[in-house]
C-alpha cells in the first residue's frame, strides 16, 4: 500500500464528489425556494425507507466484493446481490401498491421499491469498480447524478411530489451508468450453478449478512429517528428544518467521507493482513485531516450559522441556521470517526460494532423521547439529542483506535483535535440550551 496510491485515488472521487457536492449545494440555494419545509420532510421519509430497504436486499454483501479472493467470486456476488435485490423490489413494490390502494400509504411511497433496487444495484457496482480501481467512472457518475436530480427538482417545483422524483431518477441513472460502465463476463445461466453460487456467496461472507447487516440497520435507522419522531411531537415544520439542515450538511460530509471510506476499507483489508503499522499510520492520519478541517467548520457555524443560512437559502431558514449550529460539532466527529468504524469489519469485530450500534438506538430513541415528556422544548430536545450521540461517536472513535494498538494519549495531535471538537460540543450547549 503506498501512500501516493492512496492520495491519487482520493484526489480522483473527491474532485468527483466536490463536483456533484457543489452542484447540489448550489441547486439547494433555488430549491429551498421552491419547497416548504414538509416537502423536505416527505424526503427525508421516502430515503430513509429506500435506504433500509436497500440494506435489506444487499444483506451488506456487497462489501464482501472488495474482500473475496478472486476477482470472479467478487463478480459472482455481484451478479447474485442484483438478482435477489431485484426479486425484494417486486415483492415490496407490491405490498407498497396495496397499501396505497387501501389509504394506508402515499402513491409517491409506492416507488421505494425499485428506488431501492437501483441504490442496492449501485452499492454492488460501486465495490466491484472500488475493486478494479475504477475511481474515475465513480468520480464521473456522481457528477452526471446529481445534475440531474437537481435539475428534476427544480423543473418539478409545482409538483408536491418533485423532491422524491428527483431522487428516485438519480438512483436510477446511477445504477445504469456503472452498469454500462463495469462490464461482468457473459456467463451461461445454469440453474444448479445459480443456486450453488448463491449458497457459497453466503457461507463464505456470512458474518457481512448475521453482523453488519443488522447493526448498519440499526445504526441508520436509529440516525433517522428525528424524521420519523419529530413530526409526530413538533410537527412537520420544524421536521422539515432539521431535514434541511442533514441535507446540507450531507454534502460537505459526503464530499470527504464517501471519498475515504471507500478507498479507506479497500486498503486496511490489506493492510491489516501484511502491514500492521502502515494501518496505524494511515488511520491517524485520516482522522487527523478530516476531524482538523471539520474543526474550522465547526467553529464558523457555531458564530454564523443563522446568519450564513439566511444569506444562502433566505429568511425562512434562519432557524435552520440555529438548528445547524447545535449540530455541527456531531456531524463533524461522526465524519472523522466514520471511516475508523470499518475497522470492526476488517479486524473481524463485527459483533461488537452491533453491540455497540444497538446502545446507539437506544440512545438516539431515549435522547428526543425524554426531553419532549418533560420540556416540549424542540431546541432543547435537539441538544440533548445532540450531546448523547455526541459522546457515543467519541467512545466508539475510541475503541477503533484501540482495537490496532493506537493509544489517544499518546497521539497528541489526535488528543489536541478531539478535545477542541468536545469545547466546541460544550460551547454549543451552553449557547442554545
């Protein structure tokens, strides 16, 4: 692993993510105009199902592509995720359909399904190009898709529906284009070979399906919890705002953890086999850069924030601005912290990353539940929110380092970057308490 192949690589999906990122970002500027806050919240919604289901269909396999021994066991896998996501999408697509029939759901909700397929078909894509160092085709799709989903949500602005529309295209021109892109050897369909390499996928990634499969469920389903519970207790306004402000912090985090994490998983598999200290070094150093520049981030959102909101997305989203100040400091160390978390997969810990993941629901649930019985109080409930994931993402940055012999005290630079993200986590309590 050379350190020139990493920054070549992550130089090549960053420009690709700091285009498509940049073109979101200047799109959200016109589309915050053009939708109230509750369109945003039937977003947040309808991704939050389409990415569950996704996980669902993929079973988390698809992170068994970068790891498989030979190129055509990766390919193999690839194929039979993509059938079996395929078969998921039809039968959900179908409960969806009578669900919509009966009252019980909206027609836009009937898309999910597919929706999901194309992301769980891009997931697949996406580790076999990461495999063959295909970086550029993942640099330039993203690029092509975030063109065009904006472009769709802005032309579909009288529609209530044009958000979700938006997004269901872009899952779907994703999935083609590598589809095109990344070709799979023409194999004869058999049907004993079918089913004889869906049995090995399996057996040989097992832990992929029994461990990361339900902790990466209840980690992302339990980061929704505010979409899901804060309609219920403070409406869809103020749910709107806070999907608002995912939406915008999404892209900058996107923008450098999509890029790592994925060239980031590749290079500690095979570190962690042949070069112990070479991991070390790198997983500081990751942390370092990304937890630093998240750190000036932090603190310009933490004294302009409504003022930057104002200017950017216009008076109504002052209070978006409030909302992005008490979040700033967990999104930046849950950015940082994201890529060492794939270290419980490569060191074999999946387990323990599910543990860990199950206190973190529990958590997230308790942190928004409580403070509504006793306060009412929505900026209070958000803080509490805030501070409990706050220090769980730390103890868990904690334990990643740990698990390769890191010591935190001993990493003065790490420990100096970490307690500054902390003052700033305190600092925002004590201003919006």
């Amino acid at each position: 692993m050379k350190k020139s192949t990493f920054s070549r690589d992550f130089k090549i999906l960053f420009s690709g993510n700091i285009g498509a990122h940049g073109i979101s970002f200047l799109f959200a500027t016109l589309v915050a105009r053009l939708y109230p806050p509750e369109r945003f919240a039937d977003l947040g919604l309808f991704v939050s199902i389409t990415t569950i289901l996704s996980m669902l269909f993929t079973a988390r396999l698809e992170f068994a592509v970068v790891t498989s021994q030979s190129d055509e066991k990766a390919e193999t896998l690839c194929r039979t995720g993509i059938a079996f996501s395929a078969i998921g999408a039809v039968l959900v697509t179908a409960g969806m359909a009578i669900a919509f029939l009966l009252g019980h759901l909206p027609s836009w909700m009937i898309f999910a399904g597919f929706s999901a397929f194309f992301l769980s078909s891009t997931k697949f894509f996406t580790q076999l190009a990461s495999r063959k160092g295909m970086y550029s085709v993942l640099a330039h799709n993203k690029f092509i898709v975030a063109f065009l989903t904006n472009i769709v949500q802005c032309l579909l602005f009288f529609a209530s529906v044009g958000l979700v529309a938006g997004y269901f295209l872009g899952t779907y021109v994703s999935q083609m284009i590598l589809a095109r892109k990344i070709t799979l050897e023409k194999l004869p369909f058999q049907r004993s070979t079918f089913l004889n390499n869906i049995r090995t996928s399996f057996k040989e990634n097992l832990n992929f399906a029994k461990y990361d499969l339900p902790a990466d469920i209840i980690n992302f389903a339990s980061s929704q919890t505010p979409i899901f519970l804060l309609p219920l207790y403070y409406g869809s306004t103020l749910a709107g705002l806070y999907v608002f402000v995912d939406r915008v912090f999404s892209a900058p985090a996107s923008l450098i953890g999509a890029s790592v994490s994925q060239i980031f998983f590749e290079r500690a598999t095979k570190a962690y086999a042949a070069d112990k200290p070479a991991l070390k070094f790198l997983t500081i150093s990751i942390y370092n850069r990304i937890a630093g520049l998240g750190l000036c981030f932090t603190v310009i959102i933490l004294l302009l924030g409504p003022n930057i909101f104002q200017l950017l997305f216009g008076a109504n989203w002052v209070e978006a601005g409030r909302l992005a100040a008490a979040l700033v400091s967990l999104v930046v160390l849950s950015l940082a912290t994201s890529p060492l978390s794939m270290l419980f997969a490569v060191t074999g810990r999946q387990r323990e990353l599910l543990i860990y993941n199950v206190i973190v629901a529990a958590s997230r649930f308790l942190s928004i539940l409580i403070p509504w019985f006793f306060t009412k109080d929505f900026y209070f409930t958000i803080i509490i929110y805030a501070a409990a994931n706050f220090f769980l993402r730390l103890l868990m940055g904690w334990r990643s380092l740990t698990i390769i012999d890191v010591h935190l005290f001993k990493a003065k630079r790490t420990l100096a970057i970490t307690a500054a993200l902390v003052a700033a986590e305190v600092a925002s309590i004590f201003i919006f308490s």
